[in-house]
C-alpha cells in the first residue's frame, strides 16, 4: 500500500504533457497538429482516465485501511527559513481527485463533438488539461504555500477558459470581471498565509493546527490577531466559491462554452473554495467567530442564490445561481462543523449539476440549430419549450438532475440536502427556518426552468419572406447547401406576433434538416431540427444519469460493530478523528423518516407552485392575462401581483448586487483616480514645476542687480544680517516685557 502512495506525485502532472505537446505542435507543425487535431481529444480523455484509475486505487485503500500519507522534499532551507514541497493523500484528497477525475472525463468527452466546428478547438484542450493539472495539484498540496501556487494557477485557467471567445465583447468583461473579483479573495488567502507564518512559523497544515490550538489554549496569542487572519484566509474561500457577497462573477462565467460551464460549476473551482474551508477546518474550529462567519455567509448564500434565479430567462444563470445556493449549504455545513455531510453534498451536487450543465448544453445545441449562433436566442428558455419529443434523451437526464437537486428521494441530493436541513435545526431555528424555506424555492425554480424549456410548444417559429414555413435551419454545427438566407422570426409570445427581420450568414458546415440518429436500442429516427445531440454528447449525459441515481448510497448506513456506519463515515474516518468528531451513531429510521417526509413535502410544494404557474401557460397559450413569457406577472390588480413583481424585479436585476458595485465602487474608484490625478498633476507636479519657474525668473531678475563689486555684495550682506539681527532682538524684548 505505501509503494503505491509512494507515486501518487505524478497524478498532477500525468495532464500536463496534453497542453506542452499542443504549444510545441502549434510553434513547430502547425499544419500537421491541427490536421490531427481530433487525436489530442483522446489524449485528453486517456491521461485523465489514468489519474482517475489512480484516484480509484488509492480511495479504496483508505477505505480499507483508514490512513493518511504525506510526502515531503526539501525546497528552500536557510538558517531563519524552511520551505518543503509534497503532496499529502488524505479521505479529503481522495475525494476531490475522484470528483475532479470522473466528471473531467465526462466533459472531455462531450467536448469533443460540442467543441468539433470551433476554431479554437485545440486551445479548449490545451487550456482544459492545464486546468486538470491546477486542479489535481491544488487538492494534493502538503502545505499552504504549495497549495496557493495552484489556486492562482486554477484562476489564471478560469480567465482563459470563461473569456474563451474573446471577441465577443461580453465575454471578454465577463472573465475581466472573474479574474479581478477573485483577486480581492486571493489577495486576502496571501495575507492569511502569510498572518499565520507569522503566528507559527509554519506553512505545513499539522504543524499549524497544532501550534494555533496550543497558543489559543494557553493564552499566549492574541485572539483579535488569529481572528483577522483566519476571515482573510476564510476570503480567499469565499471569491473562489461565489459566496456572497464576492458572487458576482459566477453568473457572468456563464459566456464560457457549456462544457466549461459544466467543468467550473461542479467539481473544480467552485469546490475549491469549499475543499479550503474543509482542509483548514481544525483551524477554524478552535475560533468560534470564524465558525458563526462561516455559517452566515453560507446561510446568506443559500437564500441569495435561491431568489436570484427565480426569473432568470438565461437557462445557464439560473443553473449558475442554482450552484451559488446549493455552495452556500455546503459552506453552511462546515460552520455548523458537519464535515463529513459538508462533503456528501459536495459530491451528490457536483454529478447532479454536471449532468444538468451537460443536459443545458445540448438545448442550446439544439436551439442553435432553430435560431442560429446567438447566444442571446440559443440560452433564453423564453424561446424554447416543447423539446421533449426533439430531445428526449437529454430531457430524461435534465429532469432525474432537476428531481435530484430539489431533494426527491431516492436521488442523490436527497441524502446530503436532508441531513443538512436536520442538522441547521439543531444549530439555528432561524437557519433552520431559512434553509426549509430555500429547499423549497430550489424546487420551484429548478421546475420552472425544465418546465420553461421541455414542456408545452416551441416558442419560436421560422418563416421565410412570403409566411410559408422555412424547411432549412440555421446552424454553425452541419452542412448545408445555402449561403445567405433572409428570414421573418416570428416569435408567438403574449398571443401577439413580434416579427423581426434578421440576415444570417450560414456557415459552410451546416446539418441537413434531418438526419438518422442511433438511438440506445439501435433503431434509427429521423429527427428534424431540433434534434437530439451525437452520440459523443448523449453518452455522458446517460454516465452521469447513473451517478446521479446511485450516488446518493454511498450515505445510506449499514450495520457495522453495533453502529450503523455508511461507506462515506468509513472513508471520512482519519479526518473526522483529527477533528475530534465521533462517527455517526446508529440512526433512528424513524425520526429519519419522519424529517424526511417533511422535507420532501417542502420540495413537492415547490414543485405544485411551479406547475401551476408555468404549465398552464406554456403548454397551451392560455391564461396569458396572469403571466407573460417572460414569468412575470402583468398586472398588478392587487397586493399579491405587486409582491411578485417586486420579487422578480428583485431577481432580474441580480439583487440590485452589481448595480451598487458598479455605482459606489466602479465609479467611486473612478472619482477617486481623478481626484488623485488631479491632485498629482496641478498641485504636487505644479509645486515643483512653480519652484523651478519662481527660480528661473527670480534668477534672470538677480542677474541685472548685481555690478560684479565685492564690496557692494558684502554690504548688503551685513545689511540683511543687520536687519534679521534687529528683528530678533525687538521679538525677544516684546516677549520678556509681554511675560513681565
């Protein structure tokens, strides 16, 4: 067992030599590498599946036998310094390479046929399998310098990928706008790391653990100085997660290609801000204000992020606002000091949402191919619905993900979300009450979003300039034979015909309208646009289908030495000891059962609400009066239509969050650089520029006094020291005789 631990050095860079031979390539055979572009795909998916059989092995051998492994080399040794470089293997890193593994697999693979017709496609890869490497170093470093390299590396990683197509305007703001807020929480891990060496004197995570929790128990550190350090720690957490109030980037990282998407919002970045919290969790412990910091914010987060995604028509924010809620029940897990189901959430949530993320991306696969390359038109569910019959595969997965993540047993999310919700009673009736209240809205609008894109009909029409309904569709993902195509949309919104004229140019790889699709069970269907995805997409659409449906029993408790222990308590052994926490005691399935129908009927609440606002409306076109496409209600004939329109108001416009940054921080830094450039330029610059001018002139005035006689300048000088000698002499006799 130790001989295998011994190489798990090379699982961070078995991803490494994808992005160094695809540089080499481009700089050398450019011609050859992307001919042979499709080749580094496998490659990709190969190394990456090597790691996860790593990750696999070494997981099963913790299970077994509950030990942790740490590794360390000599990096920079002086008389007042020392700095080591390892890995450490522990049930925490375990579980992160196995996330980080599987669903980068998956993604991999459903990249290669999203990503086929890109210009960018050996980028994408190139940029994926660096982010891997980040990734699997940040979740394997011994220390917390070892472990901030990675963090700005996987940030440097998250800029690339969220402003891929850096020449759409919007998305070059959109990774700008990441990368600075996540440089506020990084800024601040720096400062953190740096505190508690001071503190310490050790970046190694034991050493520190130790060291703090004996100066606290003893009294020999002040208090104030460990608090500060552990909230700028605890900052670097809360950028990187999208934790209010550093969220503002996660939506706009939506402008990213859907499986990056996918990629971020599940096992890699946003968990690294929860992975932190939990690695430095004996830290935190030992400092209650942290602990409490920790659960508010979490418990903020949770009901932020439930209410913003309420009335988002962008079918990726909602589902981005949806991860920022479900990270905030993680992050308020960890302040409770509920570890091990911090890290059930953790993984039931990050298959849950990659298959949703997965599932959203061949929509807009789909609409694509109904609306054309637009953004703009190819996420907005407003122009979707009636995709059932187009996409059926991808609507089974979409809904088992949506059942999932609103807590329908037996589902994944179900195990994770309901201890959470049982342990937030026991830690704040008042947490309690707004967890409760927040599972239900996750209901509502992860139901409102699969109603608005799967059910009734399909809201947008084509028909060419004489109204009689195009046969050809547009698309940048097939072949076709047109060039140019000038046609009316009509938009059937509101029971009223919105008609838009819009020239397309059509790309040269264009799909024919229909085409025969293997379905699971070998027959083949001729679907017309929209239509299922290929293969290579649908294929990790039905692995994390699985996942989905059985992850959630890796929680379920089995009987073991009279306690009834589940495979997640076994795995969490050594770490749950070191935060000197018992392992679950035998559950009573009674009072589960009981919690659970609660819960459950919290989420089915959610769910009726739902339905009755959007099903009524999408499936048929009717009761219009109440709701418009756009979810919002039209009239406000009464108190409750006015509550409502203040909420989706209040969603729309992100919680007014951006609006007041942009306002008091954007333009106050603005004010304030000019004020500074002002005060720089006219008075700093303008005192030295005025004395060298005052000194010009008065020297080219002094220069036609003086006669060259040295008597004549000795007189003057007595005259002046004369005249300063009488002063002072007269000052001094009114002082003595003002104090007489």
């Amino acid at each position: 067992m130790e001989h295998t631990y011994e190489y798990a050095w090379i699982i961070p860079f078995v991803p490494l030599p994808v992005p160094v031979l695809i540089g080499v390539g481009l700089l050398l055979f450019p011609n050859a590498t992307k001919k042979l572009r499709r080749m580094w795909a496998f490659k990709s998916v190969l190394l990456l599946s090597i790691v996860m059989i790593l990750s696999i092995n070494l997981s099963i051998q913790q299970i077994n036998s509950s030990s942790i492994y740490q590794y360390v080399w000599s990096w920079i040794i002086t008389n007042d310094f020392s700095l080591e470089l390892g890995y450490l293997i522990d049930p925490l890193t375990s579980i992160m390479l196995i996330l980080i593994t599987t669903v980068g697999i998956m993604v991999l693979i459903y990249s290669d046929n999203y990503m086929s017709h890109d210009q960018g496609y050996l980028r994408f890869f190139a940029y994926m399998s660096f982010f891997s490497t980040s990734m699997l170093g940040l979740v394997t470093s011994s220390n917390l310098i070892q472990i901030y390299i990675f963090w700005e590396l996987v940030g440097m990683c998250s800029y690339l990928l969220i402003g891929f197509w850096f020449t759409r305007p919007v998305a070059a703001n959109a990774c700008q706008k990441a990368f600075v807020t996540n440089r506020v929480g990084d800024f601040g891990l720096l400062l953190g790391i740096l505190g508690f060496y001071w503190i310490t004197g050790s970046f190694e995570f034991r050493d520190m653990f130790e060291i703090v929790n004996n100066l606290i128990y003893n009294n020999e550190v002040n208090a104030l100085f460990v608090i500060f350090f552990a909230v700028l720690l605890f900052a670097g957490a809360v950028a990187k997660s999208a934790q209010f109030p550093l969220h503002v980037w996660l939506p706009d990282a939506m402008e990213g290609p859907t499986p990056i998407s996918a990629l971020i919002h599940a096992a890699t970045m946003v968990a690294a801000g929860i992975f932190l919290v939990a690695r430095l969790l004996p830290l935190f412990t030992v400092i209650p204000y942290i602990m409490n910091l920790i659960s508010f914010i979490g418990i903020i987060t949770v009901l932020l992020g439930a209410t913003l995604a309420i009335a988002q028509k962008d079918i990726k924010r909602g589902l981005a606002y949806s991860t920022m809620s479900q990270l905030g029940y993680m992050m308020l897990a960890l302040g409770m000091g509920s570890y091990r189901i911090a890290l059930f959430h953790l993984i039931t949530h990050a298959y849950s949402k990659a298959l949703l993320f997965l599932g959203s991306g061949s929509v807009i696969h789909a609409m694509e191919t109904v609306v054309g390359y637009s953004p703009e038109k190819s996420q907005n569910m407003v122009l979707m619905g009636g995709l059932t019959k187009h996409l059926p595969i991808t609507k089974t997965a979409f809904l088992l993900g949506t059942l999932s993540l609103c807590g329908i047993p037996p589902l994944a999310c179900f195990w994770s979300k309901d201890e959470i919700l049982n342990d937030t009673w026991l830690y704040s009736p008042t947490f309690a009450l707004i967890a409760w209240s927040t599972a239900g809205l996750t209901a509502f609008y992860m139901f409102r979003i699969y109603l608005l894109t799967f059910e009734g009909h399909l809201n947008v029409y084509f028909k060419n300039y004489d109204g009689k309904t195009s046969t050809q569709s547009i698309s940048l993902w097939g072949k076709g034979n047109s060039k140019n195509i000038n046609k009316n949309i009509w938009l059937l919104m509101n029971n009223n015909e919105i008609k838009t004229k819009t020239t397309y140019q059509i790309d040269e790889n264009i799909r024919e309208m229909t085409r025969p699709f293997i379905t699971i069970f070998g027959n083949k269907i001729n679907y017309s646009y929209p239509y299922e995805s290929d293969n290579t997409m649908v294929f990790p659409l039905l692995v994390l289908f699985l996942f989905t449906l059985c992850v959630g029993s890796i929680g379920i408790p089995f009987n073991q030495e009279g306690m009834d222990l589940d495979i997640l308590s076994k795995w969490l052994t050594p770490s749950i000891n070191l935060l000197h926490q018992n392992l679950k005691k035998s559950m009573d399935w009674y009072e589960f059962g009981k919690d659970a129908i609660f819960s459950v009927s919290i989420a089915y609440f959610g769910i009726f609400i739902a339905l009755f606002l959007y099903k009524p409306v999408y499936s048929s076109f009717k009761n219009l009066d109440l709701i418009n496409s756009f979810g919002k209600i039209r009239s406000k004939r009464n108190f409750w239509d006015k509550i409502i329109n203040i909420i989706y108001n209040w969603s729309d416009n992100r919680g007014y969050i951006d609006a007041f940054y942009a306002t008091f921080l954007t333009r106050g830094i603005r004010v304030l650089a000019k004020f500074t450039d002002f005060i720089d330029r006219r008075i700093i610059d303008g005192i030295t520029n005025g004395v060298g001018i005052i000194s010009f002139f008065l020297g080219e005035g002094i220069k036609y006094v003086g006669g060259g006689r040295i008597s004549s300048y000795l007189f003057l000088y007595l005259s002046y020291v004369l005249i300063f000698f009488c002063i002072y002499f007269f000052s001094f006799l009114f002082t003595r005789i003002s104090f007489v």
